[in-house]
C-alpha cells in the first residue's frame, strides 16, 4: 500500500467509527421512556475498565445498582434493570444522565469502560 493512502484509510475509518458509536449513542438516548416497563429477565453483567476488571460476572434480578471506583480515583455509579422495550428484552444501563438499552448477549463502550451483559434465563 502507498504511504498515503494508509492515512486515508486510516482517517476514514476512524471518521466511520466515530458515526457509527454517534448513531448508536443517539438511538439509545431517543428512546421513549413511557415504552420501557419492568422485566423479570436475570442477566450477568461485567464491567471492564481498560486498565482493571470493576465487576465481573454479578448477576442483576430488578434493580442493580453500584459505585465504582476507576484507576484514577473517580467514582461513577451505574445502574442496571432488566426492562421490556416494545414488548423486546433488554437491558437498560444507566450511568449518570446517559440511558443505554443493550439487548441480550450485548456489550457497550463508554469511554474506557466496557460493559456487557447476557442473560443467564
């Protein structure tokens, strides 16, 4: 490969991942919360940061909730609940003002964190 078309396609797709993780970002906040009810579904959660392991393998039945404590000395809390969204199971994770709903046997990135979940029912 010529030594500028490596840095095109390079640009290019990083440009395609920062769209991509945009229009999942925007689905998950365009949700209509009055569509998301209750379910019961157990699932097992992991929480990865990039440099320590924050969670791993807990299961989540109703509400799951947990402070964290990442490698640089700040905290986050996240919450957890396995919920119907138009009738499909999901899972919504809650972390400050940002709602995600991941469906079964998904994972999620946010910033250094990784996230995943799977249903152990």
């Amino acid at each position: 490969m010529s030594p500028v078309r490596t840095p095109v396609l390079l640009a290019v797709g990083v440009f395609a991942g920062f769209i991509l993780a945009w229009a999942v970002g925007a689905r998950s906040q365009a949700e209509d919360p009055a569509s998301v009810a209750p379910s019961e579904r157990r699932y097992q959660l992991s929480v990865h940061e990039i440099v320590q392991t924050l969670v791993l393998g807990d299961t989540v039945e109703g509400d799951y909730s947990r402070n964290l404590i990442l490698s640089d000395g700040s905290a986050i809390k996240i919450d957890v609940r396995a919920v119907l969204v138009d009738g499909e199971q999901q899972v919504e994770i809650r972390e400050g003002d940002i709602v995600s709903y991941l469906p079964e046997r998904a994972s999620l990135t946010r910033g250094n964190l990784l996230m995943s979940v799977r249903p152990l029912d």
